[in-house]
C-alpha cells in the first residue's frame, strides 16, 4: 500500500503563495492519479485539483486561475502551487492517491494551512 505524506503547509497572509508536496512512497506513482483535497473547520471534504496520469486536470471552483497541481514522477511527487491565497483556502489539505488499474485510494494525513494577516 502506497503512502502519502504531505508537507509545506504554514500561516501566509492574504495575497500570498504557497507550495504544498505530496510524497508517495512507490516507484511506480506515474501510474496513480493524484489529487489535492481540502476540508475547513466545520466543513466536508472538497476536491481542490486533480490531475491524471495524462495530464488531465480538474480544478474546484473557488480555486480556479488561482492554484496548479503539478507531479514529477521521477522523484514520486505531487504539487500543489497556491497563489492570490483567500482567507476561505484556510484549511487541512491532503493528498489522495489511487492506481489507475483499480486500487483502493490512498489518502495523506494533511498539512494545515492558514491564511492570515
């Protein structure tokens, strides 16, 4: 079973960016498509970015023109690029991992980050 660790969470004020990575601890993670999640206090989980094992991506709404979800395969990472940060994008974000052929998903613990002046 493949594991997620995220990291590059912190405190950034309005305006700002920030780079979260999510490592996978598999050689093979050019086969899984990753996504990043989020979920606020008192709020469900929601998808923030997604991005296949093609290319292909899907963004949220409310983060649109605003964030990238990247990978390098060769060093079995993700990212997740935030930039014009809101308040509203204060919360834990994971990583979600899932094989392509069919597995279970894989999620991340998440990193927290807090968007305030």
């Amino acid at each position: 079973q493949v594991q997620l660790v995220e990291s590059g969470g912190g405190l950034v004020p309005p305006g700002g960016s920030l780079r979260l990575s999510c490592a996978a601890s598999t050689s093979i993670f050019n086969r899984y498509a990753v996504a990043w999640y989020r979920q606020a206090p008192g709020k469900p989980r929601e998808l923030v970015a997604f991005l296949g094992t093609h290319g292909s991506t899907n963004y949220g709404d409310s983060v649109k023109g605003r964030f990238t979800i990247s990978r390098d395969n060769a060093k079995n990472m993700a990212y997740l690029e935030m930039n014009s940060l809101k308040y509203e994008d204060t919360a834990v974000y994971y990583c979600k991992g899932v094989l392509v052929a069919g597995g279970i998903p894989t999620w991340g613990k998440g990193t927290l980050v807090t968007v305030s002046s």
